[in-house]
C-alpha cells in the first residue's frame, strides 16, 4: 500500500511568489495520476515537493500515511525521471542501471548477487538485455530514455515521479514511449505521478488526471469525466476545447469514408 496526500500544501518561493497555493490532492494505491496544465502552473513544483527537493511552505506531504516534509530526498524511497536524464557518459548501460544500488550504504544495500539479479530483471523488463555493455552514446534516444527509467524502477520505488519524461523525443518516438510507459504500469503497479503540459499524453496515460492553474487545483477525475463535464472555463478551454480541435484536424487529415 503505497498512498500519497498532499494535505493544503503551499509553496512558496524566497521571492515571495505562490507557486503552489492550498493543494489537497490524494493518490491510491497502484494509481497512475497525471497532474496536467499549462506551463509555469505550478506541475514541477507540487512534483518538487514530493520529492524532497524543494521545501514545503505550510501543510503536509504524506507517503504511506507517514508525514516526509523533513525526510531528505534519498530517504524518500522514490524513482525520478525527468526531462533531461542524465546518464553517466563513461559508465556501460550495466553499470548505469545498477549505480544507485551500489552506493546505497548500511541497511540498503544489497549483494552483488542480487544486484546483478535486478540489474537483468530490468533489463529484461526494459528490452535493454543486448545493450548492458555498450555505452550510452551507442544507444538511440528511444533507448536511453529506456535506461533513464530503468535506473529510476530498479530501486523498487514506492513511488515513481516523472517530470516531462518524454518532451526531448520526437513525435514518433513519443508516441512509443508513452504506449512503453502505460505497459509497465500495468505489469509493475508502481503508484504513480506524471507531469505533462500535453491534454493528449495525459488522456492517454492517466487513471485520474488533476488540472492545475496558477498554482491552484481545478478538478480531478478520470480523464473522460473530466473531458465530459469541466467544472469550469479553464478546464473546458484548456483541456476540452484543445482536444477537439486536435480530433477536428485529425478528422480533416484522414477524414472517413
Ligand atoms: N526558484 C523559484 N523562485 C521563484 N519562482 C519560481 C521558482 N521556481 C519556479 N518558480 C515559478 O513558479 C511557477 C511554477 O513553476 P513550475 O512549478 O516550474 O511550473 P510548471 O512545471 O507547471 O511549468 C512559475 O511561475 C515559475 O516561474
Ligand atoms: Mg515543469
């Protein structure tokens, strides 16, 4: 069971600017959540946060119903993914899956012999079994990024964070990669928050989608409810509007018979 709160959670930056004002939002167990809106409404942030790499202003941030406002990141038990995954350019493909778990100390550490078990597991799960011994400069964009999120699911996380994963990739690749990402979901269950920008990726990926707006919650709910009755004119601009004009271009493209 691994459940995440937001509790009125407030960010607010030394400059004085809210960022994130009064956040209650709750994520199941297993559930893959999308918080989704325009850029600069306060996505990375609320993610941020979570993670333990910025500081909460006021309220609480819950995991597993234990308050982690103070726990530094490391303690957290999380996989990140971002936008610009950084793998170490000397080290093989090998070596970047498992170099977390080798430095992991005390307590958390796990023997070689089981390191090299998880480092195959997620290879395997990963389709990354031919490529443990080159070098990430050897391998495709679609590849790495395979790597990226690997190196962030070998650790078993309690939660997985992903911060525009996909936004450095072409269309097509784009597209692949999110059919990638929904895939593992479904066999891994890791309870999940994805931040995008695009209606489209968050229709297609999320259980639930929460709709933010300069630094406010607008609505959450499964995609289709959300699509079917916005709350409001944002949310019905932002996100209802976009998307049929996205179908409308797409029906004049390929229009039917
Ligand atoms: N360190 C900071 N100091 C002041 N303002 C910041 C800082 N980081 C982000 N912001 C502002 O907070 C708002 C939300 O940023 P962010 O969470 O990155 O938005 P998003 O990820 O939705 O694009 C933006 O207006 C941004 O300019
Ligand atoms: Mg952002």
């Amino acid at each position: 069971m691994v459940e995440v709160r937001y509790e009125s959670v407030t960010k607010q930056y030394e400059n004085g600017f809210e960022a994130v004002k009064g956040l209650d939002l709750k994520i199941n167990d297993g559930e893959f959540l999308v918080l989704l809106g325009p850029s600069g409404c306060g996505k990375s942030t609320t993610l941020r946060m979570l993670a333990g790499l910025e500081d909460v202003s006021a309220g609480n941030i819950m995991i597993d119903g234990a308050k982690v406002n103070d726990l530094p990141p490391g303690a957290r038990e999380l996989g990140m993914v971002f936008q610009s995954y950084a793998l170490y350019p000397h080290m093989s493909i090998g070596e970047n899956l498992s170099f977390g778990l080798r430095m992991a100390k005390g307590d958390n550490r796990l023997s070689d012999e089981e390191i090299v078990k998880r480092v195959q597991e997620t290879a395997k799960l990963m389709e990354l079994e031919d490529q443990l011994d080159k070098k990430p400069k050897q391998l495709s964009g679609g590849q790495r990024q395979r790597v990226a999120l690997g190196r962030a699911l070998i650790r078993q996380p309690k939660v997985l964070l992903m911060d525009e994963p996909l936004s450095n990739l072409d269309a097509e690749l784009r597209h692949q990669m999110r059919a990638e990402i929904r895939r593992l979901h479904e066999a891994l269950g890791t309870t999940t928050v994805y931040v995008t920008h695009d209606q489209i990726e968050a229709m297609t990926l999320a259980d639930r989608i929460a709709i933010l707006n300069q630094g406010e919650l607008q609505q959450h709910g499964a995609p289709l409810d959300v699509y079917n009755n916005p709350v409001n004119d944002f949310v019905k601009g932002f996100l209802c509007k976009h998307i049929d004009e996205i179908v409308e271009t797409a029906n004049n493209l390929f229009p039917k018979e």
